[in-house]
C-alpha cells in the first residue's frame, strides 16, 4: 500500500507541476514575454504523466503543438522549457523553436511538431531504425484527434502494420480538432475502430484517469516488447481552454466545459490521495509550494536568460564550405 500511494503522489506531483507551469503561462503570455502561438495542455495531464511512467530513458517521444506537459513529465527541466518559451538562448532549443517546437535529445524527446500529424511519419522511420538496428527500444506518438483526418495518419498505421513496428501510437482524443467537433469531422468517432482496420491491436481508455492511462500504457509497451509490432491507444480527455490563446471558443458552449471540469484528472486524483492515511492537508501545501518555487526558478531563469546574438542570425541554416 505504501508504494501504491507513492505511486499516486508521484503522479500528482507531475500532474500539479504540468498546470501550474501552463497556468504561469498563460500570465506570462499576457505580459507578452511569450510570443507566437500558444496551445494549453490544461485538462489532459494524466495522459502525458500515465503514458511516461511506462516507458523507459532508452525509447522515442514524438509529440504534438501541445506538448509542454509531455516535455515535463519525459523529465525536461521547467526552466529550460519556459527560457524556450521566452525566445531564450538558455532554452532547449536555443530559443529558436518556441512553445511548439520544443525537442531534448538527452531526454529523447523529438518535438514537439506544429504541423497537424507531423509526427506519425517520423515515428515510423524511427521505428523502422530500431527495429533493424535491434535496439529493442519503443516510440510513442502522441497526436490528437484532428490527426487522424489526415493523410499521414492513415499511411503511417499501415506501414507499422505492414512492418511490425514498435511503436505506440496515443491519440489524445479531446473531442475538437480546433473548432470541429469531432462527430462532425468523422463518420467513425471511435477512433480506435480505425486502427483496428489496420490489424493493429487497439483500445480506448479514460484519458482523464491517470491510473488507467497508466495500466493501459504499461500493457501496450509490453506487448510491443514482448510480441512485437504496433499498439494504438485512444485516450478519451478533454481541453478546459480553447485551441489556443487565440481561440474565442465560439463552437462550444461553458455549460459543456463547466461539466467536463467536474471530472478534472488532478482533482479526480487527489479525492484517491485522500482516502489514503499518509495524505494530508499539510503534505498537499508542502507539494503545492514546492511546485510553486520550481515555477518561480523557471521564469526567474527564463527572464535572467540571454538573446542570441544577432550575428548568429544565419547559424545551423547555411552549412560552411569546409563542411560542405
């Protein structure tokens, strides 16, 4: 029991750091240190934490636009995330790539992609280089919903299946492909009937429990490890804010937002860690603070952090003739 509530208290720590860093985002973005488009995980963090806890150092992350809470569960510092966010050369990405952009090859986290199902071809080349590498490694792709009116989508899930790949494919079903409900963009809602189609193992999951998602994930990667080939998992969630910060939200009404927030992961969560004895009010403030001074490091980091300079304007775009 008391590694099963370390286990719970993990995944709220993870959960409460993810928002709390997007709630100082969204301040940040209205004092206009971040710039760019701005996309809110805020709703969905228990797929990110589930799905993380049940991959290992040596796999591959692919991610989506919304995926500052994917980078901070894979374990990327918060700092180095929001110095990204603020344009600064102490960023993951040197400041060049921004809030959708981000990528650590420490952490193997590549990206971070703003185009819609971008991802899904490079995990199948991924994939692919693993599997005739024998490197025994498994990528996960995270996309959501909007992906799968896509192209790539449905290319990339019949070569995984053609070529038994390992990869884990989660789609982050929130129901809105920006302003699209997802009934209206699909004949199939089930997402997961489409990946059957391809012969691939298949199942949807409560996106909003974290402990599912992470039972569900578990079992995904050791099938792909142990039986080989491709495992889709759809994960039923929902966003509490709009597409982006530059969304009126004009396709959906509060009513609908105001119920879903009724069964908001990180309080869903913390009802399970109050039936526990080791849980209390005091340990709750204890988390809350310490996820607030690792939130006060990030943007202390972030503000203190410095601009490339101009005159390497032209660096990593032109190769020099003695690389040539």
């Amino acid at each position: 029991m008391e590694i099963e509530y370390e286990l719970l208290e993990h995944y709220y720590r993870q959960m409460l750091l993810i928002r709390r860093f997007e709630e100082k985002c969204v301040e940040m973005y209205s004092h206009e240190k971040i710039r760019g488009f701005l996309h809110l995980y805020i709703g969905e963090e228990a797929i990110a934490v589930g799905v993380m806890d049940a991959v290992g150092p040596e796999d591959n992350i692919l991610a989506t636009y919304r995926e500052h809470g994917h980078a901070i569960a894979r374990g990327i510092l918060p700092k180095t995330i929001m110095a990204e966010m603020f344009g600064k050369a102490e960023g993951c990405c040197l400041g060049r790539g921004g809030s959708m952009h981000l990528f650590d090859a420490a952490t193997r986290f590549y990206g971070g992609s703003a185009i819609v199902a971008a991802g899904l071809p490079l995990a199948v080349g991924m994939a692919l280089a693993d599997k005739m590498m024998k490197r025994g490694r498994v990528t996960v792709c995270f996309f959501g919903d909007g992906a799968v009116a896509e192209g790539e989508f449905h290319e990339s899930l019949n070569l995984a299946a053609l070529w038994q790949l390992p990869i884990l494919f989660v789609c982050e079903n929130n129901r809105y492909g920006m302003g699209t409900a997802l009934e209206l963009s699909q004949s199939e809602p089930n997402l997961a009937q489409k990946a059957l189609s391809y012969r691939i193992t298949a199942s949807q999951v409560d996106g909003m429990d974290v402990l599912e998602v992470a039972k569900a994930a578990k079992h995904a990667v050791l099938q792909i490890k142990e039986v080989g080939g491709p495992v889709f998992l759809e994960c039923l969630a929902y966003r509490f804010r709009g597409h982006s910060m530059f969304d009126a939200e004009l396709y959906r009404n509060k009513a609908e937002v105001e119920e879903w927030k009724k069964k908001d992961p990180l309080l869903a969560l913390q009802s399970k860690l109050e039936s526990e004895s080791s849980w209390t009010n005091t340990k709750k403030d204890e988390i809350e603070k310490e996820v607030a001074a690792i939130i006060d490091e990030a943007v202390a980091y972030a503000e203190q952090g410095t601009l490339e300079p101009l005159e390497d304007l032209e660096k990593f775009v032109y190769s020099s003739g003695a690389d040539q």
